[in-house]
C-alpha cells in the first residue's frame, strides 16, 4: 500500500540534502540520501568482540585452552569487577567515533552502537542489575567538556529495554584530577587514581548489584578502582559495561 508519511519523508529528507549536502563524519565522502552522519563503508568497518573473551574484563581470548574464560591477568590481579562486557574492540573507527563524541561534543553518533547493544547477549543480562553507574568525570572536565559520556551511555542502556528501565545513579564522585592511565606504568597508575573516587550514597547501594559503566576500557585500572569503591560502601557484585575495550592489558 502507498505509505504518503513514508513517501512524504523521503521527498523532503532527498530535499534538504540536495540543499545542504551531508558527508560523513570520519572521512568526508558525501552522504547519500539514506546514509546520515556516517557512510555505509564506514559502518562497515566496525568489528565485533571476538569470541571467546574474559569473563571478567571482556579481554578477547585465544579460541584453544581458555582456563575457566578468565584471562592470565584477571587471576593474578584479582580485580574487583565481578564481570564485565563490552561491545566493540577499541581500534578504527570506533576510536575516531568516541573522539568525536567526547571532544568535539557529537553525542548523537554514540547512537551508532545502539544496534550493537541491542543484539549483544548482554542486553539479555541487563535485567539482573538494580542500579546503573557511570563512572564519573572530575569536575573541571565536566566544565570543560559540558557532559558525561559515561551517564549518555548509561542513558542508552537504560532505555533499551523499554519495559523494566533500571535506574541510573551518580553515586560516584571524582574529587581530584587525573593524569591520563593509558600514559603512566601500573605503580604510577594506581597512585593516580588512590583517592580518586568517592561516594556518599551507602543505603543506596549496599546489597545492589551494579553495573558501572563508560566509553572505553583500557587499562581497567579506573573502572577497578571505582568497583572498589562502590564494594568498599556494601555494592555487590559490580559489574562494568564499555562502549569500546582496548586489545592490550
Ligand atoms: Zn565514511
Ligand atoms: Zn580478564
């Protein structure tokens, strides 16, 4: 059957385009009419977390003689995430997408990964978790910057499972700024993040178990420190979802 709003939509959209040509956000080449923000070769490139990966901090792990899923890292530090997912691996596009996200304020292309979300096991876990947290920027950041990506991801989560929304709660502050972890050797690492985080919402948490949640794991040395936080107030588990994980550690 004719659908005029769908038609009517597609006039106008090829309308407005022919008006104000779009490209694509990473690497410029005009969008076409049914292409927005980023172009289909671009989406393309996007990778899925290859299978098997660690139970615990979402490492991708070698297909033969995985030990109990639980990498050679996760059993000698003994993190204190309980688990962890994340959706995508942290190499081209998905790096330069999340650059643009945080510093050049493209929230709406974290909408990109909606999809990835929605069909990943882990949106099937979802309704385990009493609270989500995001992990909390410092306050000059946030000045800087103007927004959390961590609380529009966790708004995303949030609202994928459209029945049973859980709450999302800044419950994490942090109170002194950070050098980058990416940067640092693990001693200088955990002495950069020592007191970092606090929270002053015990009853709130005490007994939930929490999913914390942020753009990217890299080191895992600040979502270990906010799970150890969050455990040190009663929270158990806690968990941690990321957007991207990063191949090394
Ligand atoms: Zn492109
Ligand atoms: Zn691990």
């Amino acid at each position: 059957m004719f659908d005029f709003g769908k038609e009517f939509n597609s006039y106008w959209r090829s309308f407005i385009r022919l008006l104000y040509p779009a490209s694509c956000v990473l690497c410029r080449t005009p969008l076409l009419i049914e292409e927005s923000n980023i172009c289909r070769e671009c989406l393309q490139k996007i990778e899925h977390l290859k299978t098997p990966f660690c139970q615990k901090c979402a490492r991708s792990l070698p297909p033969y003689g995985n030990y109990r899923s639980i990498c050679s890292a996760c059993r000698s530090e003994k993190p204190y995430f309980d688990h962890g997912f994340a959706l995508v691996p942290y190499n081209e596009p998905v790096k330069q997408i999340l650059h643009e996200v945080k510093f050049h304020k493209k929230l709406w292309l974290l909408q990109i990964f909606k999809n990835h979300l929605k069909n990943s096991l882990f949106s099937q876990e979802l309704s385990h978790y009493d609270l989500l947290v995001p992990v909390p920027l410092d306050w000059w950041r946030i000045r800087e910057r103007g927004f959390n990506q961590s609380m529009v991801i966790a708004e995303m989560v949030r609202n994928i499972n459209s029945k049973n929304k859980l709450p999302v709660l800044n419950v994490l502050k942090k109170r002194k700024r950070t050098l980058p972890q990416s940067k640092l050797r693990r001693e200088e690492r955990l002495a950069n993040l020592e007191n970092a985080f606090c929270t002053d919402a015990s009853p709130k948490i005490r007994g939930k178990h929490i999913l914390l949640i942020d753009d990217i794991f890299t080191t895992g040395s600040t979502i270990n420190e906010c799970a150890k936080v969050l455990k040190q107030y009663g929270a158990e588990p806690v968990d941690f979802f990321t957007i991207a994980r990063a191949e090394s550690r």
